[in-house]
C-alpha cells in the first residue's frame, strides 16, 4: 500500500476509461461555505494540467476559482468577495443566482432576443483624464460592450413606445429624455422627429398586415360601428371600427378593432358615406362577411344603413338584411330621454331656479337648516342643458334635501321660487323615471359587452314605461307616454337581435321572452303571442340558413375536421375541397364537431334532432354559486360548441353584435390639440397603430406588473375608446 493520501483528497472515481485512480475535486455542496474548516485560501498552484477543464462559463467574469488550504476549491465574488463552493460536481447555477441578489455587482437584464448591460454611472470629481461632474460608464464591463446591444431593436423599441403610448414625436428632441437614454446606455444614437415618424408609419403599415391576415382567416361574421370625429381645426374624420369573436388559441374573446380613421371633406353625402364605408370593407376583405352595422354617432344613419344595404346585396346579409342596422342600447335610452323631456320643461326650469337661489342667495340658511335636521353632507347640484344624466342628479339631490328646501321655504314664504307640494309629487315621480335609466345606463360599461348582457334590463324600462304612461300626473303621463312611443320606435329596430342573443343565453334561452312578453303586452295577450311566435319562426329561419351554409363549407377545417368526400380517412383531414393547402391549427374541439357531423351523416336512418330542438329541451343552465351577472357567455359556447355546432357558429356572429357598448358623446370623439396638428394619414396611422398595440402580449404581461391602469392625465393621445 503507497502512502495514505490525506482525508480530503480520498474521494476517488471512475469515469469511462479514465486512468484508474484518477483524482476528481472533492464534493462540497454548501452554499456559502460555512463550518469549522479553515477560510483561508491560497493562490491554485500554477502546475500545468493537460487534462484540467477550462472555465468556459461567462460566470467567471464575476468569480475567481481559488483552492483553500484544505485542498477545497471555492469561487470568490469579485464584487462582494464572498466565497462559494466551485467543485467539479456543483456546477454554476448557485454562483448566477448569487449575482442576481449580490447588490454590488452590475445589474443584468435579459431580453427576449437581446441582453442590454447597464452599466453603473460614477460621479467622479476629479478623474484622471480631466472630466468632472458628468457621470460616465464605468469600464468594469468593457469585454461585455457592444456584445448584445442592437442599436435597430432598441429603435424599434422606442418608436413602439411612442405609438403604443401616445407621446409625442418631439420628445426625442428634449434634452432630460437624451440625457437619460444615454445614461442608460451610451451606444444608443438618438433618432430624430422624423425617422420616429417615419419608423411609425412602418409599424402601422406591419400591424395593419397582422390584423388583415387575421380577419381574413377568422371563420365567423363581423360586426362594424361607425362613427364621426371631428379635429379642433374642424376637419371631419370617419372611424370604422370592427367587432368579432376571435377564437385564436381556441379562446372564445370579443374583440374590438379600428380599422380606419380618415378623413372626409365636409360637406358629406349618404351615398358618398356608404361608398367610402364599403371600399374600407372590400379593402380588409370583410365585405362579403358582414352581419351588422351600428351607425348612432353616424350622420344620416338610417339613410346610410339603406343605401348600404342596396349596395352589398341582402342575399350575402343575414336573413337578407333583416338584423342588419342595429342601434346600441345605450343610445336608444339617451335619445328615449332625450326627445321626451320637452314635457317636463316647465318643471325642470322651476327646480333649477330653486337651487340656484338657495345656493347663491340663502346657502347659509340652508347649511344650518341641515345641521339642525342632522343632513348628511351631499352636493346641491344644477344640471347641463346637454346632459340628462345631470338632469336626473339635480333632480336626485332636490329631492334628498326635500325637508330642507320646505323648511326653507317656510322662512322664505314671500318667494315664489320655491316648489309647492304637488310640484314636489311630481318632480319625485320624474326623479323615479330617471333613476331607472340611469342606473341601467351604469350596468353598460363592461370588459366583454356581448349582445345578451342587457334584454332582460330593456324588458324592465318597457315594462315600467307603460305602466308610467298611466300616471295621474299630467306632466308624468306625458313624459312617460313620449318615452314610451320613442322607446318603442328605436327597439323594434334592435329587439330581434337582442332576442336571439337572449335565446342563445343558455340560461334563459326562451324564458325571458315568454316571461316578459305578457308583461309588456299584459291587456294584449294575442299581441304578445303574436310577438312571441314572429320571434321564434324568425330564429328558425336563421338557424336553418346557418345549417344550410354548414353544410356547404364543412369540409372547412377551421369549422370541422371530418371531410364527407374523404376515401383515406384521417390522411384527408386538412383538405378544403380540392385545395391542397395544409392548416396549421386544428383544435380538438373542431375535431369534436367533425365526429358529431359524421355521425349525422352515418346515422340517417335514426330518428335524429337538430342541435336546436335538443338546445331548446334541455333544462337553462343555472350557475352553481356566484353573481348571474358574471355568467361566461362566450365560454360556455366555447365549451358546448361540439354539441350544438350550427347554434354555436350562429353564437359567434349574434354575440358579436355592438349593441352593448356605450357610444361616445360628440366631446368625447373630438381629437386633441396634437393630433389636431397632423396630417389625415399619420392621424389614421397613429389612431389605429396605438389601438392595435393595445394587445400586444409582451407589452400586456411587463404592464400588468408594472402599472395599475389607472389614468394619469398626461396621455398625449387618446384612441377612440370603446368596450372591448
């Protein structure tokens, strides 16, 4: 036996043909090191080694490999001089999780493609080669510079910035954000006002590609509003706006998207709208795949809803343009309110007169009688002409101070600007009436406004308008019984499609109607049959057209797997006709629908029902626990599409339709001051690129930990904002 080798050094091992007895560095897996071993540590003997390993990882840059007198090897920080193991069999992992908590070395961050290395500023009085004050990058990592700064990426960055945020073109030139960007990384060459303009053009021009590829391969219908704008210099822009159900990454989710923001010479007409309408249309390719438009903020509307009509031909629309013009149930209720008030004029003025008096000639008075009938705290408001939501408040806020103002007016008998009793009755009676609206208009704002969401809410307003009409009150029935003829008016033209959204809620699916069809027609029980029945054979004809078209564009593999004409079974599973394109994306719920659709086709003699009449059967779906209210239309549909493949295809389009979202007033869809100052093209540019970045998924997932969302009130740009 040779001479026993020391404890440290007896780990021996074998690996592949090594020469037996071959040493390997001792095992020690501790990290920091700690214990009663030496600490001490000795420059690595400089005895060359053939076989030794070189240091072939980049964290070696921030570690020296030393060997203790102990004969361990340990890796020292060069920044904090800690020492870590640094055996053979420990790797490197504990020594890059050092440096991301080690807070004196240089920060790293990774890229997606690129890493940027920040490097730490010095403020350095008196430096050897004479500069002062300004702060300079450090040499500390001069073998990592220029490695993986990509000056076009960082760019490209920039302007995406710019767009997606609104800020201006400008803000390259001022001087705080140059000094930054170079403090943060000095081989950045700034670009100037228009190469950020031109560069933005650019990721319009790409983004708008993106969106069209996506609208052209989407397999369902699509929905438009349209809406006027106007610039502070009084120039006129139209913006299109499309909205779909996207089933990309087989997600059910409702999206909303500016197609186009141009601009129009005043004066303007029907014919010259419409066209303009339906060459942006062709242009996406989505002309052929229209189901309905919105046109509220839209001017002429109805004549430029038929003359849209007469040119796309009402064959291609469903059940030939019959649901093709909707109005957003939004807008029916401000213009129900809206061309009514003009009844209640004489009583409005009296109650305004009223609390302008009390609050500028007896506020005091009023402050006390408050205090001595122990009145909580609540603005006295005088409304807008323009706003009958402000209407509806000052009406609310008289009546909550009712007490007082009769007090008052008892100390202030000579007046005559005060309410007497039956101007009271009917000023809280009109308050009622308002209140409903109000609160219902409250509920429309919504992530993903889909057509259903509010039938049940238009029901009850029709239902308690009737019964209103029938008010002692003059000036209540008046009001009411105007309401009520209005309402009616602008319904009929939007309740069909909001009855087969309805109907497609699997959690009322008939009910609704039935239930509040007697009530609105309560004296009128043939009326309301009559309805109920013209609604019913309508839906039927639609789901029949649907099931028509499946049956010619099955063989789709976007909409099923199964193909009818296929002789060597799944080897044909992507064909489309005889097109021999292969697809990319085929879900297993798409493979679902093809299952089902063969087993109609081999299963002809059996008594079978369409998917509609087992959808209508089944019991309505009731939620477990939680608010109705936060039901997931889109995936339950999502979910139960295999089962009822024509019902949920009809879901997709009839869900889509914009009549829940709220129509912007015209203050709201007039541009800012910056915008005011471009040209029409690079207003579109701008208008639809900062819409479309909107979802940008790894911008979305760096903002949803860096930003609450909440607004700051410094954005430069705002896009035209509608409910996604």
């Amino acid at each position: 036996m040779g001479e026993r080798l020391p404890i440290a050094f007896q780990c021996m091992t074998k690996v592949g043909d090594r020469v037996r007895g071959k040493m390997l560095e001792p095992v020690a897996m501790e990290v920091p090191i700690a214990g009663p071993v030496s600490n001490v540590v000795v420059p690595a003997p400089a005895v060359h080694n053939p076989r030794a390993r070189k240091l072939r990882s980049a964290v070696w840059q921030d570690f020296t490999k030393e060997r203790r007198a102990d004969g361990n090897c340990v890796a020292v920080c060069n920044h904090c001089k800690k020492q870590l193991t640094a055996t053979s069999r420990s790797g490197t992992t504990h020594l890059r999780n050092h440096l991301a908590i080690c807070m004196t070395t240089s920060t790293r961050r990774a890229g997606k493609r690129r890493k940027l290395v920040v490097r730490r500023i010095h403020h350095n009085k008196s430096s050897a080669d004479g500069r002062s004050g300004e702060g300079h990058a450090s040499g500390e990592d001069n073998d990592n510079e220029g490695a993986h700064f990509d000056q076009e990426l960082s760019r490209r960055d920039l302007v995406h910035m710019i767009v997606q945020h609104g800020y201006r073109f400008s803000m390259v030139d001022d001087v705080g954000f140059q000094k930054f960007v170079k403090n943060l990384q000095p081989q950045f060459r700034m670009v100037s006002y228009d190469m950020v303009r031109a560069d933005s053009m650019e990721i319009y021009e790409g983004e708008k590609l993106k969106l069209q590829d996506s609208l052209l391969k989407i397999p369902c219908r699509v929905s438009i509003s349209v809406d006027m704008w106007q610039s502070n210099t009084q120039m006129e822009y139209m913006c299109l706006t499309c909205h779909y159900i996207d089933h990309a990454n087989d997600e059910w989710k409702i999206r909303k998207k500016i197609l186009n923001f141009v601009h129009m010479e005043a004066p303007f007409a029907v014919d010259q709208i419409a066209n303009l309408i339906v060459e942006k249309l062709h242009s996406w390719g989505i002309d052929r795949k229209l189901a309905a438009v919105v046109l509220d903020n839209c001017s002429g509307g109805d004549l430029v809803a038929r003359e849209l009509l007469r040119v796309l031909q009402p064959r291609r629309l469903l059940l030939n343009g019959d649901l093709f013009q909707v109005r957003s149930c939004a807008h029916i209720l401000n213009l129900t309110v809206q061309e009514s008030w003009e009844h209640a004029s004489d009583i409005t003025d009296r109650v305004r007169k009223m609390i302008n008096y009390v609050k500028f000639e007896r506020f005091q008075k009023f402050q006390d009688i408050s205090k001595l009938l122990h009145m909580d705290q609540k603005l006295l408001v005088v409304d807008s002409p323009d706003s009958w939501s402000s209407l509806y408040i000052m009406f609310e806020s008289a009546c909550y101070y009712h007490d007082v103002l009769v007090r008052l007016a008892e100390q202030e008998g000579h007046y005559d600007v005060f309410l007497a009793a039956s101007d009271w009755a009917d000023v809280k009676a009109l308050t009622e009436i308002l209140d409903v609206v109000y609160h219902a208009m409250e509920k429309f704002p919504v992530e993903n406004p889909t057509a259903n969401l509010y039938f049940n809410e238009m029901c009850e307003i029709h239902v308690l308008l009737r019964t209103w009409r029938n008010s002692p009150s003059p000036v209540v029935a008046k009001v009411a019984g105007q309401m009520l003829s209005k309402f009616e008016g602008y319904w009929d033209l939007t309740r069909p499609v909001m009855a087969f959204a309805s109907i497609l809620d699997p959690r009322y699916k008939m009910k609704s109607l039935e239930y509040f069809f007697r009530l609105i027609y309560a004296d009128e029980q043939f009326t309301a049959k009559t309805m109920l029945d013209v609604i019913q054979n309508t839906f039927n004809n639609l789901y029949n057209d649907y099931k028509h078209q499946s049956s010619d564009s099955w063989k789709n593999p976007s909409v099923l797997c199964y193909s009818r004409n296929s002789s060597s079974g799944m080897g044909s599973m992507y064909s489309n006709g005889d097109d021999s394109k292969t697809f990319s994306r085929i879900t297993l719920s798409d493979a679902r629908r093809g299952l089902d659709q063969y087993i109609q086709e081999t299963s002809s003699g059996q008594s079978l029902k369409s998917d509609l009449d087992m959808y209508l059967e089944e019991a309505v779906y009731r939620q477990k626990e939680g608010n109705q209210d936060n039901f997931d239309i889109l995936g339950w549909w999502k979910t139960f599409a295999a089962k009822y493949p024509v019902l949920s295809q009809m879901a997709r389009d009839i869900l889509a339709i914009p009549v829940s979202i709220i129509p912007l007033d015209s203050e709201a869809r007039t541009l800012n001051e910056y915008l005011s100052t471009m040209d029409p093209s690079t207003v579109q540019g701008l208008v639809c690129a900062q819409d479309w970045l909107q979802e940008d998924p790894e911008v979305a997932g760096l903002s949803g930990q860096t930003n609450d969302g909440a607004p700051h009130g410094d954005e430069l740009i705002v896009v035209p904002s509608q409910n996604r």
